[in-house]
C-alpha cells in the first residue's frame, strides 16, 4: 500500500507535516484495518526509545497516592483501582510494602470490585502477580503466551506458585470494571479473568490495544509510527482468539461512569444467593405435593453453578429450568417481585392470603358490586344457562 502511494505521487504534494501525519496514518490504518497503528510528526520528541514506568522514583506514599486507590466500600465489599500495572522489578521492590498497606486491609472483605476503568497499560511481568492473587493456590495455570517481535522470543505466563501474604479466597466474588480506555496489560488482565471464570465484567467494551507499543522514529525526520510490537497469543481464548483489536466484551454492559454501581448491585444480589437457595429448599420440602421428586430437586438446587448469575432475571431464568427438568413438572415456577410497602394499621402483618379474601359489605348495593366482581349470569340464545367465575370464595363469605 505504501508503494502504491508513493508511486502515485499524490502525497508528495502534501506540504504540511501533521497533515501529511494523518494522511499516512488513515492510509495505514485502513489498509491494515489495525487503528493501533500511528504515524506522528513530533519536532520537540528527543528520545522515545524507552517508555518509564509510572512507578519509577516514587515513593510509597506517591505510589498509592498516584497508581494505586482501595477501601472498604458499605456491605463489606473491597475496592482496588489500578491506574498502572507494575512490572516485576518494581513489585519485588516494593510487594512487603503494598501487601501491608493495600492487600491486607482487603482480603476480609466478602467481595472484591478491582477497578481497571483508568489503567491504560503497564508492564506485561506484572500480569502473573495480579493473577495470582485471585487464583488458588493448589494448580498453577498457563494463562498467556506473548510473542515478542523486535527480539523474535514466545514467552509464557503462568500464575505462581507462592505469593507474598495471602490469596483473595476463591469462594468470594470478584468483578472488574472496564471502560474504553482500559488497555494493554489491563484488557489481558480483565481477559484472562473472565477466560478462567474467575470475575465478572463490568463496564464498557475495552479499547482493544496493544501489550506493547513502541514510538519509532522514521529515519532522521520528526516523523514517528507508534506500532504494537509484542502480541498476546492468549491460550486461555481457545482458537488463538485474543482481545487484540477487538478488546474485552463485559459480562454485563454499562456506561464506565455507573460501573461501580452496577457492580455493588450485582454483589448485592449475589451475596442474597445462598439465602434465596436455602428458602426455596424450605419450601419444596414443606409445601410440595409431589413428595417423591423432593429429594432430586434438593440435590440440585444444592449443586447449582451459579457463577454466571447477576441478575434477578438470570437467576429466576436458571432456577426455573433446572426445577421444571428435573422434577418434570411445570407448574413449579419461581417469580422475582418486588417487596410489597407495608399498610398502615394493625393488618399490615396479617397473612397475605388472609389478607386478600374480600370483606363482605353490609349495604345490599355494595354485596351487588361484590357478586358482579366475582361471577356474571346470563341466559344465552337457545335458552342456554351461562355461569362465569373469576374467583371462588372462601365458605365464610358464601354464607
């Protein structure tokens, strides 16, 4: 593509140098259809040979301030926000520390939300850390491979066998929140996680960029292509499937700004799970006729994966599916509702079926309106008797 410009000649006209810079890029990019791919022209650039690290010659206290945000947020639910993913030199430096200060304070939360809505990058030896602290300890798992091109190397990230303090217990929720400028390192990160079934994603369809980008200068000109130089070969996606150009697809799809929102709502309902399990189990061993389908339905709600559930609809979907095959019934339903507000006066506590039985009225007009609400009478053509009813009441109200 490059050659048939030049040979055409056309852009040899160009005279200004950004304009020149963006027609190369929209030509390069739309050739490749590959919008990670820039050509700039920068007079004032002296060296882009290196990129630094967020995390050089700051002190602990910058660290935090700067990259690094957690608390504990209502319903005893961690928050950690990653603005940039160290690399392995600086958590070797710096891991007693951030575990002390950072990680402790939030392994006895019940949920953990790991906020990558800002982190843009990052190093690619910080990949296995981050992992590794949500994965148990028991297996070590294959999680990447990254293909390295200006040093022609494969190399393969694995999660490690120890870490420094302890793991976030693999019985508690963890959902990360994306945005579309999350990217690099951080999309692999929020990838892997949601390739192992280890966290929900939260937020909006990630930028799809690069693990690394490297600024070269063209020659001896102003002139610089920002290229991707190393790629994810990602065995965790099955088929060499990546996020690379396409980015991360959340789990559940929402504006970046309500991500956090969204996300304490779904802990909410999941954190309700067990309790909700644990009634309808109740209830079928109480209350369901057919007594001999009990034990099966039990066993089931009791082996349920509900790993994938963040949302009552989710879950009123999945339970109802699982109830009715197994017990081959499908008068067994399950319905969401919302709370009823309580009424005012001492009948607020009453029964809900006590409470729904009609009052009968004491005016014969009012009895009129009561008989019309609950069966209608008529004689059809051909002197055929017709009787409707909507509801049978109780013998009290009969009599």
């Amino acid at each position: 593509a490059i050659q048939q410009v030049m040979k055409s000649r056309e852009i040899l006209g160009i005279s200004d140098p950004q304009t020149l810079a963006h027609v190369l890029t929209a030509g390069v990019q739309s050739s490749l259809n590959d919008p990670r791919l820039v050509i700039s022209y920068e007079p004032s650039t002296l060296d882009t040979s290196q990129q630094a690290s967020a995390f050089t010659n700051l002190t602990h206290k910058e660290l935090l301030q700067q990259n690094i945000q957690h608390e504990v947020l209502e319903g005893d639910v961690g928050y950690l926000r990653l603005d940039d993913i160290p690399g392995q030199e600086e958590l070797s430096e710096l891991g007693d520390f951030l575990v002390d200060q950072v990680w402790k304070q939030l392994l006895g939360t019940s949920a953990l939300v790991l906020d990558l809505r800002h982190c843009t990058g990052g190093r690619v030896s910080g990949i296995p850390y981050v992992i590794s602290y949500l994965h148990p300890g028991n297996t070590v798992v294959h999680v990447d491979t990254i293909y390295d091109r200006p040093f022609n190397t494969t190399t393969e990230i694995w999660t490690l066998p120890k870490v420094l303090g302890e793991r976030y217990s693999a019985d508690k929720d963890v959902v990360v929140l994306t945005s579309g400028r999350t990217g690099g390192v951080a999309e692999d990160i929020a990838y892997i996680l949601k390739q192992m079934r280890r966290a929900i994603i939260v937020g909006e369809r990630t930028e799809g960029g690069a693990l690394d980008l490297q600024k070269l200068r063209i020659g001896q000109s102003n002139f610089f292509l920002t290229v991707p130089v190393s790629r994810s070969l990602g065995p965790l996606g099955g088929g060499g499937q990546t996020w690379e150009g396409s980015g991360v697809l959340p789990c559940v799809g929402t504006p970046a700004e309500h991500a956090l929102e969204k996300a304490l709502a779904i802990l909410t309902l999941r954190r309700a799970l067990p309790g909700v399990v644990l009634r309808l189990q109740e209830a079928l061993r109480d209350y369901y006729t057919l007594m001999d389908r009990v034990p099966a339905l039990l066993r089931h709600l009791a082996s349920m994966d509900f790993s994938a559930v963040v949302s009552e609809e989710d879950l009123v979907t999945k339970l109802n599916a699982g109830l009715q095959t197994v017990s081959e019934d499908p008068r067994l339903l399950v319905r969401a509702s919302a709370p009823k507000e309580p009424s005012p006066g001492p009948e607020s506590g009453a029964d809900d079926a006590l409470a729904a039985a009609p009052e009968v009225p004491s005016s014969e007009a009012a009895r009129e309106a009561l008989v019309d609400s609950v069966f209608q009478v008529s004689v059809l053509p051909g002197k055929v008797g017709y009787l409707r009813f909507d509801r049978f009441a109780d013998a009290s109200v009969i009599r």
